[in-house]
C-alpha cells in the first residue's frame, strides 16, 4: 500500500488554524464564575456527608443493620420480693411465650390462612378463635402478638417443629408466688402489657409483663427491668455471620419488706379455717407494729393463684377483690374506742361518770307517745362507766354519750364528724397498695340530699355505735387501733422497708428517651416511698389524747380480763392482750360482719390485729377464737424467747 507524501504547506495551514483556536482567551469574569460555582458544589457535598455522618448516623446505620440482620429482644426478668428475713415471697421461673409477627407470613391470603391454620392445630386452639384475635389487634400499636404464655412442653415441640413464618419461641419469666392464696392480694399479679401500656409508654414490648395490683403494680416501676437486645449478623446472602449484644438487660430492683412470711401464711391459713368453720368464705386480716406502722400480715379471704386470673372473673365471692383495704364496712363496736376517747377530750363525761343500761334506749314519740322509738342495747348491764362500756360494749351508755339524752349531754352529729377526721378515718392511711380506698363519713346535709328527709337523734345514736351510713376501711380502722395503742401517734402503714434502684444498663443512653425519663422519676419516687429514713408520722396528737386514751386502754384491756368483757375468750393467753370486738348489721339487719380489734401486749404494745369476718354467724363471738389463736402464734413464734435462733424463721 502507497502512501503519499506529506504535504508542508497542508500542515502549516492546519497549524495555523489550530493555533487560532488555542489563542481565544478565558475572561477572567466567567473564570470567577466558573470558581464559584466549584466552591458552591464542594462545601454543598461537604455539608450533605457531613449530616448523614453526624446527624443521621444512627438511623442510616440502623437501617443498614436491619437490611442484614435480626434483633431480637432479651426481656430483662423482674425483680425479687422478700420478706424481712430475705425469705422470697415471688420469684422468677424461666419459660417461654410464642409471638406471632405478621409481617413475616406469607403474602398469599391463601397462604397465609394455612400457616394459621397449622397454627392454631400446632397450638390446640380453636382456630377462628386465632384468626378473630389476629384481625381484632391494633396493630398500629405494636407489630407482634404473644399467643400465649408458658406454653406445656408439647405445644413448645408442636409449634417449634411446624417452623411457620412469622411464629417464633422466645425465652420469658413467669413470677411464681411461694403460697399463692396466702400472698395473693399482698403481692398482685401482672400481665402482659396491653394496648394502653403499650401508647403509655414506648420502652414496652408486646412481650412485657406489668404489674396491676398489689406491690407487683404499687411497685412496677422498680420490680420492671431494662431489656436487652442480641443482634444476629447477616451477609448479602443471608447467611449468618456473628451475633452481638447492642445492650444488655438488666434486672429489676428487688424489694425487701416488712412482711413476716411464716406469720403471714399462718394468719391467712387461720382465718380461712375459722371461716370455713362457719360456713362462710370471706374476710380480712392485718397485723402491724403499732410503734412504727410496719405491716407485719395483711391478708383476704379468698385468694386467688396470680397465673389463673381469667378464671376469677365472674367468681360470686369476688377473689380479686382486696378486702383490707378497699372494702369499705360499717365498723360497729370498734368504733366505740374512738367515741370514749371524744367524749372524755371533749368533758362529755368523766372516767367514773355512770350511765344506766336497762337493756334499752326509749325515746318518746312526740306524734305517737305510746309508741316511742327503741334503741336497743344487746344486753341489759346496769350502772356502767366509760371502761366498763368499752369492756362490756354497752349500747345505750354509747347512744347517750354520741346524742344526749335527758339530762346526759352528747357529742352531737357535727363533733362526731370532727372526730371522726381527727381519728382520720376519712382519708387513705398511706399504705403503699394503690388500691386503697378511703372511708366515708355521713353528715346531716349529705343525709338530707341522699334520702329527702332530716337528719334525726336516732341517726345520730346509729353512727354512735358504729352503725348506719358511717363507712371504715380495714386498713384505717386498724390503724386508728394502733394510734390508741401507743398513745395517740398515727403512723402510716409500710409495707416494703427498702428497694433497690431502677435498673439501667446505660444511663447516659436511657435519659434520652421520654419515656425512659419518666420510668426513673416513677421509680424515684417509688423508692423514696420506702426509703424516707425510718416511719413516717402522719399524725401526733399524743400531748392532747393521751389522757383519754389511757382511759380507754384500760377499758379495753378490761375487756379481755374481766368475766364480763365481750373478748373475754382471750384471757388466758401467755401475754396481756388489750381487745374490742364489733358487729355491724348490714343489708337492712340481714346480715352481720364481725370484726376483733387488739393489741399486745397491753402494757407495751408491739403487735396490733384486725380479724373481719364477713356474714358472720354469731356476730363477734366468731372472730375471737382466731384471734386467740393468732395471739399464740406470734407469742410462741416471735416473742417468747428474743434470741436471734429463735426468732429467724425457717427459709
């Protein structure tokens, strides 16, 4: 192939042209331009990875993390209870729940209605039962759904050998009680966390459990642990490639109480004897240290197993029901103590003022005269003076010092409530059980609107011996009791001594979150509750009652000791007891509640006790013998001998 010869005058021209070109020149206006416009760019970009780097990080690299891994939530086990001697009174068993996580079924409704179908058969459970539960959930609240709890072991291996999608076993806790019945309404439950606990507060998994009632709900925020979270690491190909902790769980804090596990179990086995011996079911039992307010027993009868609530329900005698200190009852006799101690600190009578007891109060009928209205005493007693009232719980000398009559001055329905609230009897004690209730107190205007008619004198004498409209919770009219045993001091009640602080991993990390910011103040302020340095005085009115209430110990300690008092079955025991009993007619008289009020020992009081038995046989009589026994009991098991061996109890 030729090639022709390079011609020098082409190549000179085309140098030519090409030199034109590279002459043009760059104004130094659109160099400035073009300059900007490269500044602009670069700190734009610098900017933007600056924010994904800094700002956003954590959301890109969660995001990142969710593309090639699973998390899954360690739930944190909550924490111990004990008695006072370290005796755990719950604990926590390790189990399993099952969760289904829609997300993760099948997108074919075919499909998806046959995994649920061998679900439900895996589960025995009927299956449009699981498929109304499933289309029922607000799954805007939480994406998961527990199926159920502690499953038995085949249904583990069922639903575990299926391998459905979206089903998973996880590993949980289920709070066991030592004795069920006879902690039941001391410790509470807890449950799964629902919807509202779940929009409450965003820390909580459908897997969670929340106390509701008893120190498990009063204490929730210390017993609920901080859960943890184990990430498993994937590659591209989904296979796994590690496992990391991205937190660590942490239990909750334990709670150490006043309680005495022995005594307790004692005291609630007792009373549902006596009840079964009367053929009833239901009462109320609570003894406290009168000197300080700690709760030594606090029992209800029934109780109730914490993991078969569902089946209490619609159970007639109401076992969830906590009667010491939500039922709210008519307090008969025991209400007389309170009534010496106004009528001797108001000067309505004397220690030795006398006041007749034919058997009856008769008040003259202006309208009718041959038909005055009868106030009826349980017994004729004769001459009696305020100890030998209290001893022998005399009606009329009590109808007399609460309204008048003759020439005998009364108290009157205005001072009646005015002590009533000295005695406070018209708010709640304090105890740390949420579900207290408080008492009600009538009054002349409340009865005028309630029943369209005035308040009359046979009102008054009605409200004077613990009758009528007038209203006590257990729990306050003990711990009136307790006030009059030491000398007019209220203490509030206590049951949890110390608690140990809100579990938290990571501080720093926690306090960013709302939520997590409130949990630490409600468990501040749970564990300030118990650990305020000692009892808590409510009240002190020592200085002013204490004359009075000498008085009236003795009266009450007369009741015991003499032949003629009304709690007389208790006068051989091995210590002095000071005791009232009370019978309350309820139901328009056809029923009574029986109630024993106490304390020993008399002289140096260290044990106060309430025995309230519902729909009583024979009145007041019926509460006695287990208060007797009672008495015993802590006598031989915690006072007798004070050496340290004799007093530790089993564990």
């Amino acid at each position: 192939m030729s090639r022709e010869p390079l011609n020098l005058e082409d190549i000179l021209t085309d140098r030519v042209v090409e030199d034109d070109l590279l002459e043009v020149p760059v104004t130094d206006r659109l160099f400035r331009r073009l300059l900007l416009v490269g500044i602009f760019v670069v700190v734009g970009v610098g900017i933007r990875v600056g924010y994904f780097s800094l700002v956003e990080h954590e959301a890109f690299a969660a995001r990142a993390l969710a593309n090639m891994s699973d998390s899954r939530v360690e739930l944190a086990p909550r924490g111990v209870i004990y008695d006072r001697y370290g005796v755990p009174l719950v604990k926590n068993v390790p189990s399993f729940n099952i969760i289904l996580a829609p997300r993760y079924l099948p997108t074919s409704p075919e499909e998806r209605r046959a995994t649920l179908t061998r679900l439900g058969e895996a589960l025995g459970s009927d299956q449009q039962t699981l498929f109304d539960t499933v289309a029922k959930k607000n799954w805007n609240v939480a994406d998961e759904l527990v199926l159920t709890t502690n499953p038995s072991q085949d249904v583990l291996v069922a639903v575990a050998s299926a391998k459905l999608p979206g089903v998973s076993v996880v590993p949980s806790f289920n709070r066991v009680v030592a004795n069920p019945l006879a902690f039941s309404h001391l410790i509470g439950y807890v449950g799964l966390a629902n919807d509202a606990d779940l929009h409450a507060d965003d820390r909580l998994i459908v897997n969670d459990v929340v106390g509701r009632v008893g120190l498990e709900g009063s204490y929730d925020s210390v017993l609920r642990g901080v859960n943890g979270e184990r990430v498993t690491l994937r590659d591209a190909r989904g296979e796994v490639r590690g496992e990391r902790a991205a937190q660590d769980s942490a239990a909750g804090g334990d709670l150490r109480t006043f309680i005495d596990a022995d005594f307790q179990t004692y005291l609630s086995d007792r009373l549902s004897q006596g009840l079964a011996e009367l053929g009833r079911t239901s009462g109320a039992a609570i003894a406290l240290n009168p000197q300080n307010g700690e709760v030594l027993a606090l029992a209800s009868v029934p109780g109730y197993d914490p993991g078969k609530i569902a089946s209490y329900l619609s159970d007639p005698t109401k076992p969830l029901f906590n009667r010491a200190v939500s039922g709210v009852y008519s307090p008969g006799s025991t209400i007389k103590p309170l009534m010496a101690t106004a009528a001797l600190t108001d000067g309505i009578v004397t220690p030795d003022t006398s006041i007749f007891s034919s058997g009856k109060l008769e008040l003259p009928n202006p309208y009718v005269p041959d038909q005055p209205s009868i106030f009826p005493d349980w017994k004729p007693h004769g001459w009696v003076d305020v100890r030998s009232a209290l001893a022998r719980s005399s009606n009329v000398y009590f109808y007399e010092v609460g309204g008048g009559f003759e020439s005998q001055r009364g108290l009157g329905i205005v001072a009646l409530k005015r002590w009533w609230q000295v005695f406070r009897l018209d708010q709640p004690t304090g105890i740390d059980l949420d579900e207290e209730e408080k008492g009600f107190l009538p009054d002349p205007e409340w009865f005028e609107r309630t029943f369209d008619r005035p308040w009359r004198i046979g009102d008054t004498y009605h409200v004077s011996i613990g009758q009528g409209d007038l209203g006590v919770t257990p729990i306050a009219l003990l711990n009136y009791i307790a006030a009059v045993a030491n000398g007019g001091i209220w203490y509030q009640p206590r049951i949890v001594q110390s608690v140990g602080g809100p579990a938290s991993p990571d501080p720093l990390r926690r306090s960013s979150s709302p939520a997590s910011t409130r949990r630490l103040g409600e468990a501040g302020e749970a564990s300030e509750r118990a650990s305020r340095g000692g009892p808590i005085i409510l009240q002190d009115s020592s200085s002013t009652l204490g004359p009075a209430l000498e008085v009236v110990r003795q009266g009450m300690r007369d009741g015991v000791r003499q032949p003629y008092g009304t709690s007389y079955a208790l006068h051989d025991l091995p210590i002095p007891v000071a005791g009232k009993t009370g019978t309350a007619q309820i139901e328009n008289n056809q029923r009574t509640n029986a109630f024993f009020v106490g304390f020993a020992p008399s002289d140096r009081p260290e044990l106060a006790l309430l025995i309230l038995i519902e729909n009583s046989r024979e009145g007041s009589m019926n509460t006695t013998p287990v208060a007797r026994d009672v008495f015993l009991w802590y006598y031989e098991h915690r006072m007798r001998d004070r050496s340290p061996q004799a007093t530790e109890p089993r564990t």
